[in-house]
C-alpha cells in the first residue's frame, strides 16, 4: 500500500514527529511516501534530520521529501497535514501582549477573543493559498487533515471557500473524558461518551457506565477531586450552571465566555498555576517559547539519544493516523472531528463547524445526527459561532468592518472593552501585524493615521493577573527532561501535575 502524505508547517517538532510516528506504527503503511515542507528552511533541516533518522532505525526505506517549496510537497499527495503557525511566535506575542494594554487577559488567545481572531485573519488567507495549490497538484480528492487554530475558523474557510475536503482535527475530547473517568473511580474505556459542540466548546452530553446515566454525579464528583476540584475550577462552575462538562480546559475555557476574566482581582479564583492550562496568562505562549528555544539549542543531542519506536503502544490519541488508517484499510475508526454541521447539530447553524462523532472506514468519514444540544449549551455555542463567523468573513473579504464586529460580539472583549476602546484596539493589532496580514493593506493605512493624530484611549502596561518568568535556556537545563519533554510535545499540556499555589 503506497500514498503520499504531506505536512505543512513541517518545522513544527511536536505535531510532525508524532502525526508521522503514528501513521509508521500502521503495518501497511511501511512503503508511503512522505513530504515535509515548511518556510523556515533551518527547522524543517532539523525536524527532518530527526525524523529520518527515526524511520532507518525502525528499519523503514522511506526517503523523505523536505522542501521549502510546498506545491512540490503537496503534489501526488492524497492527504495533507497542516500544523502551520503563521506569523510564528513573534506574532502570537501579539496577540496576547496588545489586547492586555486594554484589560484583555487570555491564557491561550488561539481560538477566539481578541488574539484567536487575529489569528484567523493571518490564518485564514494563507490556508487558502494552500487549498489553491493542493487543488491544483495534488492528488484529486486529497484530504486536508488541519491541526492549525483556530480550527473551527480555518476548517470553515477551507470548505466554504477552499475547494478542498477539510476535517478539523483536537485531542481535547479525549482528555476529558479521561478526567471524568478519573472522577467516577473508572478506567477511561468503561466510560460510554457523546460529545457535542464546536471545537473547544464541546460537551459530554452523555455520559454512561454499563448504559448507567453518569452525567448528574459529575459535579459532585468533580467538587471532591483532590486535584480537579483546584485545577478545574472554571469548568466545574459551568457544570453548576449549564448541567454539562466540557472538553476544554479551564484557562481556555475561560477566555471565551465573559464572566471568568472581566475583573483582573478575580481571575486568580479561577484558575491554578500548576499548570499553565489551567488559566495562565500567557500560558501557551510561554510553553511555546521555551519548547522552541530549547529545541533549537539542544537539538544535536536529541540525534544522540535512541529513535522514537514504531510500535502500537507508542501510538498517540491524535486522530490523524487513525483515520486515515480507516479510509485506506477499512478498518473502523470512532473519533470527534470538525466538520461542517448541515443538520447534525439541529439547534446550531447549518454552515458552522461543529465538533461532533464521526466514524472512518473505506465508505469515508461518515458523521451521525445528533440532534439538539441541551439550550444552555448550544447558547454557548452560538454566540462563538458569531464571532467565527464574521471572523471568517473578514479575512476572506479583506474587510476590517467585519473584523471590529467580530472584536465587539467576542464574549471576553466585549465584557472588557467599549466600542472606541475595540475600534482602537484594532487598529493598533492591524498596525503590529502588517507584515502577516496584506489583504488589510488599506485598512492598515488608515489606521496608521488615526494612531498618529493623537488623541488616544489611555492604555496601560500591564502583565496579565497571572503571568509567568519566561525560562531561559540555562533555566531550563536544570530539569533537562522536563525541557525535552515540553519541546517535543504534541499536546503541551497532556501531563497535568497536582495544583500548587
């Protein structure tokens, strides 16, 4: 069995070493071909090194194809992974340093708020730059599997107006559901789940034991963790409230509602430091910046150290080998991807993205109904849903009307921010990104002028509630495995330690 798989952003050692790890534990995958492809020619020379490495110590023949020029990686291939970052971290600083001179205080700002929908404009038209190229010399029918944030926001662009078949692919429905088997005392295979919602903001509305409905223990059950019950606290009130869990995790989740955030006194009730998920301020920012320093500065001794083995116990809860493993085997694959929703989630709209089960095999990636999502939870849902949508809009159509629109609608910035407060916002995010964002050429013009003639909202310098020290790299050498193991992660928070204080 021969095919060719792509990667986008190849650079990317957590995501690349993984996804290409899991698909080589799949016995018929041994003779695929495999192409890399990334802007920064330096990390994608590194992350292929290793890689390569990887696949001639299990003793695969497979050459792979590492390329700065991504249509020549993209051509033949019948699936495409895309795991980019545009703007990089220089960018992603941006997007939560500008929005906390205006109160804004997110921990992740990949998703939504303020720094999510800054990425989506970024985002969203190179996605579609590379839908163009795929449609164009890859393999017809190919598959675009995108890992990117904001998912939701790029697996829309990309089926409205890429032309190309694109699922939205997270691993957060999974770590929830371990959390509530840890809750209820089981193992997480004994524990039956539906999820349902929009990525990030997907809900267990099922939740079953032996066909025994678990879903009304959970609160008291979560209430009395010894560490859920400190780490968790922003999930556990919205149980209280809404009657349901949801996947994300607590400093995610508390940035895209309005009432979590609002008031810097208050955030730290909310969250935990144990962990950066948990509600750091610039949590993922940081974990980023030290994995990709201590990536660059330890690299050759990560050559020195045994491959990576491709076994199936080594394989990873990612979805991306499994289904594609389903489409080429047959054999069936039960996971939670984004797709467009047409009538699966009857009380969200027909053109949103939503999060939902979905099964793989040879008949392709089918999705059952799942019908209404509990009242309370689909409002959730729909006011994100909002904000996507003209977030979508905006950056498709280069209109930055719809982008202060979206701005205003967000749940968090609209708590915080006033409608000039939003509008001057923008204007200075547009300015601070012009080198990401061409489409805004005109908008960018203008509001370069509006900053310069004075007359500005007072902002202010302002760390965040709960910023942390960004480690150096002879910080970081202290724990050396520690370091490594936040380098070459896929899911930066997988391991969540005990709260501390």
């Amino acid at each position: 069995m021969s095919f060719k798989v792509a990667f986008i952003g190849a650079g990317s050692i957590g995501f690349t070493r993984r996804l290409l790890e899991d698909l080589l534990t799949v016995p018929e995958f041994k003779n695929i071909e495999v192409a890399f492809t990334d802007i920064n020619e330096q990390n994608l020379n590194m992350v292929t090194e290793l890689c390569q490495r990887d696949i001639f110590e299990n003793g695969l023949t497979i050459k792979i194809q590492a390329t700065t020029d991504r249509r020549e990686a993209f051509r033949n291939a019948r699936y495409v992974f895309n795991v980019v970052r545009i703007g990089g971290l220089d960018a992603f600083k941006l997007d939560v340093d500008i929005p906390l001179k205006y109160g804004i205080d997110q921990c992740v700002g990949d998703t939504l708020c303020a720094g999510g929908i800054m990425y989506g404009q970024r985002g969203i038209p190179a996605i579609l730059d590379f839908c163009r190229d795929i449609r164009e010399v890859a393999a017809p029918g190919c598959i675009l599997l995108n890992y990117a944030n904001p998912n939701a926001m790029i697996t829309w662009a990309c089926n409205k107006y890429g032309g190309v078949p694109t699922i939205g692919l997270c691993h957060g429905v999974m770590g929830g559901h371990k959390q509530i088997a840890d809750v209820l005392g089981l193992k997480q295979e004994e524990v039956d789940i539906i999820c349902a919602g929009i990525n990030h903001q997907t809900w267990y509305i099922q939740v079953r034991h032996n066909g025994e409905d678990m879903n009304g223990k959970l609160l008291e059950a979560f209430e009395n963790h010894p560490e859920y019950s400190k780490t968790e606290k922003v999930r556990i009130d919205m149980i209280k409230r809404f009657g349901y869990y949801s996947t994300e995790s607590n400093g995610h989740l508390s940035e895209y509602v309005p009432w979590y955030r609002k008031r810097a006194s208050e955030i730290k009730d909310w969250i935990d430091l144990g962990v950066w998920i948990n509600g750091e301020t610039g949590g993922y920012l940081r974990v980023c910046t030290e994995g990709r320093n201590w990536f660059e500065t330890d690299f050759p001794n990560w050559l020195k150290e045994p491959a990576k083995q491709y076994t199936p116990e080594n394989r990873s809860r990612e979805h991306g080998s499994y289904i594609i493993e389903g489409l080429e085997t047959g054999r069936i694959y039960r996971g939670h991807f984004n797709v467009i929703n047409n009538g699966t989630i009857t009380n969200l709209p027909e053109d949103a993205v939503v999060e939902v089960p979905g099964y793989a095999d040879r008949n392709g990636i089918n999705i059952p109904k799942v019908g209404d999502l509990p009242l309370g939870c689909a409002a959730v849902c729909n006011a994100s849903i909002s904000v996507q949508r003209l977030a979508v809009e905006a950056a498709v159509k280069a209109d930055d009307m719809l982008l202060r629109q979206a701005m205003m609608m967000d749940p968090l910035t609209g708590a915080i921010c006033n409608p000039p407060e939003i509008w001057q916002l923008v204007d200075e995010m547009l300015v601070a990104q012009e080198q990401w964002l061409p489409q805004y050429a005109e908008a960018i013009a203008a509001a370069k002028k509006r900053l310069s003639a004075g007359n500005l909202i007072p902002t202010k310098e302002y760390e965040g509630a709960a910023r942390l020290h960004v480690k150096t790299v002879e910080e970081m050498a202290k724990d050396k495995e520690a370091a490594k193991k936040n380098a070459g992660a896929a899911d930066k928070a997988e391991e969540r330690p005990a709260a501390r204080e």
